[in-house]
C-alpha cells in the first residue's frame, strides 16, 4: 500500500518534472503574440530607425520566452538570430554566474579576501569577494563613459593604459573608502574578480571554464569572450552572445540555478545574487545592486526601480541598452539588445508593455 | 607694479594654474590621444569578426565625435588599423572564443 502510494507520487513528480519545457538544440515555439498590445510593444521596441543622428530608440533584438518557449521574437537590421550580440556589462551578471559554478566547487568562499587568489590585490588586503559582487571594493574608480574621457577609469582600462592587464589596472587604483561599505559601481571590481577566478583555477583550466561549465551545459555553441592581453576573460564587457543563448542564462537563473535535473549553481549563490545590497543607498544607480545581478526592489522605502515589473524581477544590464530580464513568478526570461545612443531607452517602459502583450 | 600690469599677472596666474593642472592629469592626457584611435580598431573589428555585421554598418557603428584620420581592414589577417589624433592602433581576431584585442 504505502510502496504503491510512492509510485503514485513518484509518477507524479515525474510527470511535473516532464512538463516542465527546456530548450533543446533549438528553443521550442510556442504560439506567438499578437494584438493591440503587441503593437504597442513593437511601437515603443521598434521606432524607425535613424542611424544618421542615432538618436531614439534603437532595439536590436528583443526576445520573450515564456515557461522555456519562445512567444515574442523580433531583431532589427543587421542583428538576426544567429548574432552574437556585444553584451557589454551584461557580462558582469555572466561572470557571477561562472563564479557559481566554482562557489558550488568550493573553490571559494564569499569572505575570502580576493588577494587570496590574485596576489596584486594584497594592496587592499581585506577587500573580499563578496565585495567585489556588490562593487563596494572602496577604490577610487571613475565609472564615465564617453561623457568624460579624460578621466574614466573604463576608457582608460579597455582602450589605453589598463588595456594589457585589466584587472591589475583595477588592483592599482588607489583606495577611497573602507571596502564593503559603500556601493560604487566598478567595471574594475568585475574584472578583479575575472582574475581571482583565475587564480583558483590555473591558467589553462581558466581558459575554458566558461565554456566548459556553463556555456556548454546550457547548450550554448557560440559565445566569445574576449580577454586581455593577459588572457583574462574582459568580465567588465566584452561577452557575446545571440539572445537566444542569452536566454537560457535567463532560464538558468528564472529556475533557480537548476538546468534540467542538474543542479548548476547552489540555490544559496542565486539568493546571494538576488540579495539587495545592504549599504547601497537608493537612487544611487537605475536599479538596485545585488550580488552582480540588478534588482527590483524597494530599498530603504523608495519605490521601486521599475514599478510596472514584478519585485521579484532581476537583470542583468549592460551599456547602451543590453539587457536580460527575469521574472521568476511569471515564468518570463526577456533578452533585449540595442544600440540606444541617447539614454532614451527606458527599462520600466518595455517592461510594461511586454506585461501587458503576454497577458492571455 | 600691479596696477600697471593686471593682464600680465592674470595672464601668469592662468599659465601657472593651466600648468598645474596638466601636470596633475600628465598620465590621463598622454594616454588621451590614444583613445579614438584604439577605440575604432577593437570595436570595429568585434562588429566585424565577433558579431559578423556588414562592414559599412561597423564603420557606422564606431563613428564617434572625434574623427578618424586613417583606416584599413585586413579580412585575410583579420586586422583592423584605425588613426586618429595622431595615434595608430592595430586589433586582431584571435578566434572563436576569444574574439579580436587589441595589439600591443
């Protein structure tokens, strides 16, 4: 009796788990969306597109996959499908899931000092990995883009003095603040943990780790990560991948950790990701930081960042407008890429209109 | 001595300050110049090797307000040279996995 009652709910957790859908080589179809709120969607996603002033929105792909199906596809000239998308800081989401691999592994713990496994980060001795995943190392880091030149830190780290070795460019800034103490965001603190990765795992295992436990486990074919003339993956900016590829790290992540029935990331490294740093003041960046993922989420009674999405909702985002929504709850991964040269882009805005587009 | 030369002294006071702040940015404006130049090699050969997009729409893509003087893409070799501000920079697509960098 009791061994027939197990049968019963073996075969139905079986069941459960079989109807659960995952992509194969290909992610399966499902019926895509249609009517006045698709078009809304596709009105805002999609403007005519002006590359003489390169001004407005500017969407290159935009991908909705509900419950591991697709229902919403669309790219914009000359992205299509097989194109492997600049991510750039979407990058640093990646390189956080990498390193939950390698938590999984115990090859680190999140209070370990990350001069541990990088030695040049001895001049900052007790700045730890788990500040490094809430960009708080306290250095003295200078975030701007293409507005001030002159004195960013990025631009000086990718294209000119750091662009050797990145992350030892990073280690030599000089400290601003006690680490963990405050959020300041660092293309800098990323690429320091690329390299403490390194220093866990040897060179020629670093090399293909990525690939070997995340990309290939997800079925994805062909990402590139470029290094720096160090070889260390450039975890600040420069992952690529087609945003169908993108999407199942969004699945990955949207089913806590788990591909399948394998068990890729400890569910303690998702909730870490998903945990709002406690130092970080709101309205500091356009989302909350958590541990490398940004959040939705009310902090210290502010609204939150996007107040049409979900709080559960997560992402990863990158320069001009890249971006992987999760949504957990409503079984919603969202890949948008685009090439917004004007900040117009608004994250809320896509966010509510592909709410309204895949309500039933 | 200074009523009769206000200009002259405003004029010293400027240059000292303009020097002194030269001299405190000297390692940032030496590597400026480099910027453009370095900038359009790596990118445009990403678009161009990483992300496969037609070659116009990668000249297009990487056009920024400072100018570039001087261009070549090498596809037998993979290699993009861009010049700008005097400055000359060269990347290279290193394959699959790790892309194009920039050479030193």
């Amino acid at each position: 009796m009791v061994r027939g009652l197990l049968c019963v709910a073996l075969l139905l957790v079986t069941v459960a788990a079989r109807a659960e859908t995952w992509p194969d080589k290909e992610w399966a179809k499902g019926a895509l969306l249609a009517g006045p709120a698709v078009d809304a969607l596709n009105a805002y996603a999609f403007p005519p597109r002006d590359d003489a002033t390169r001004q407005g929105i500017r969407t290159d792909a935009l991908l909705v996959i509900r419950d591991g199906v697709v229902i919403y596809e669309r790219y914009a000239a000359p992205t299509i499908a097989s194109t492997p998308h600049l991510t750039w800081s979407i990058s640093k989401s990646l390189m956080a899931t990498v390193l939950g691999v390698a938590y999984g592994e115990n090859r680190f713990k999140l209070t370990d000092p990350a001069a541990r496994f990088y030695p040049p980060m001895k001049q900052h001795p007790t700045v730890t990995m788990a500040d490094l995943l809430h960009w708080a190392s306290g250095l003295d880091w200078q975030e701007d883009y293409e507005y001030a030149p002159l004195k960013s830190s990025v631009v000086a780290m990718l294209y000119t003095r750091g662009r050797g070795d990145m992350a030892e460019f990073a280690a030599d800034t000089e400290r601003a603040a006690a680490p963990g103490q405050a959020f300041r965001y660092s293309s800098g603190d990323s690429n320091i943990l690329s390299a403490a990765l390194k220093g866990m795992l040897g060179h020629k295992a670093y090399m293909s780790y990525p690939w070997d436990v995340l990309f290939k486990p997800l079925g994805i074919r062909n990402a590139t990560w470029e290094t720096d003339a160090d070889e260390t993956f450039v975890a600040s900016s420069y992952a690529y991948l087609t945003a169908r590829d993108l999407a199942r790290v969004g699945l990955l992540m949207a089913r806590n950790g788990r591909w399948g029935d394998q068990q890729l990331l400890p569910q303690e490294w998702v909730a870490f990701n998903r945990q709002p740093f406690d130092s970080y003041k709101a309205g500091q960046d356009e989302a909350v930081p958590g541990g490398h993922w940004w959040l939705n989420r009310e902090v210290q009674g502010a609204a939150r960042p996007w107040p049409d999405a979900p709080a559960d909702t997560f992402a990863a985002l990158g320069h001009w407008g890249q971006a992987l929504y999760v949504m957990p709850d409503e079984h919603l991964v969202i890949v948008r890429y685009g090439d917004d040269r004007d900040g117009s882009y608004r994250h809320n805005e896509l966010l509510k209109r592909v709410l309204a587009a895949v309500q039933p | 001595m200074i009523r009769r030369r206000p200009f002259t002294r405003l004029f010293l006071l400027l240059l000292l300050a303009v020097a002194g702040w030269v001299w405190h940015e000297r390692v940032n404006l030496q590597a400026f110049p480099d910027i453009i130049a370095a900038y359009t090699a790596k990118e445009y050969c990403s678009c161009r090797y990483v992300a496969n997009n037609p070659a116009d729409y990668c000249r297009g893509y990487v056009k920024q307000y400072v100018p570039t003087s001087a261009f070549s893409d090498n596809p037998e070799r993979s290699e993009v040279t861009a010049s700008g501000l005097g400055r000359t920079h060269t990347a290279r697509w290193m394959g699959e996995r790790q892309g194009c960098r920039l050479v030193p």
